[in-house]
C-alpha cells in the first residue's frame, strides 16, 4: 500500500473527491464521497479523520482509506492509501487538479 498526497483548502475538497470519482470502478460513488465530506466537516482544527473502504478497481477488490488532517480552517492535508498504480493515478489527479 502506498499513498498520494496533497494540501488544498477545505473549499476545493468536494471537487477533488468528485475528479478521482472515475478512476474507481465500484465502491466510491456519491455515499462515499458525502460519508468523506462529513468526515472533514466533523474533523477539528489540528485533527485527524480516517475513512476506510472496500473498492473494486480495474476489476479487482481492493482497500482505500482516506485520511485528512485540518492544519487549520484555510488548510487540510489529505492521503489516499491503496495499491500503488491507483495512488499514482490519483497522484495524477491531484496535480492536475491542482495547477
């Protein structure tokens, strides 16, 4: 397990959720995506969330958990952590998401 990683304003979280979306054949829709939103929503400042799915990409079942930590309110710290060539691909998204 590996993991892709990147700081962003709690703003542009649901976009980035919403861009690695189509990487993820099942298991990550619109429930995962709110059940993340509420997770940073009910993270305090200088803490940790941690969400943990069962995924199926590229055709095989596979964990992704997410973790984030809110620095402060202008500021969180996200980790996705799964096999290495989803991590990459995320990776991806990011710095496009990103620029």
């Amino acid at each position: 397990m590996v993991d892709a990683s990147c700081n962003l304003e709690p703003t542009d979280f649901p976009k980035l959720l919403k861009n690695i979306r189509p990487l993820i054949d099942k298991g990550y829709a619109e429930a995962e995506i709110d059940a993340l939103q509420n997770l940073l929503d009910a993270t305090p400042v200088k803490g940790t969330g941690v969400k943990s799915f069962s995924i199926v990409y590229r055709g095989y079942s596979t964990p992704l958990r997410v973790e984030l930590k809110k620095d402060d309110v202008d500021e969180i710290e996200i980790w996705f952590i799964t096999v290495p060539q989803l991590a990459k691909d995320i990776q991806g998204e990011m710095k496009k998401f990103l620029r």
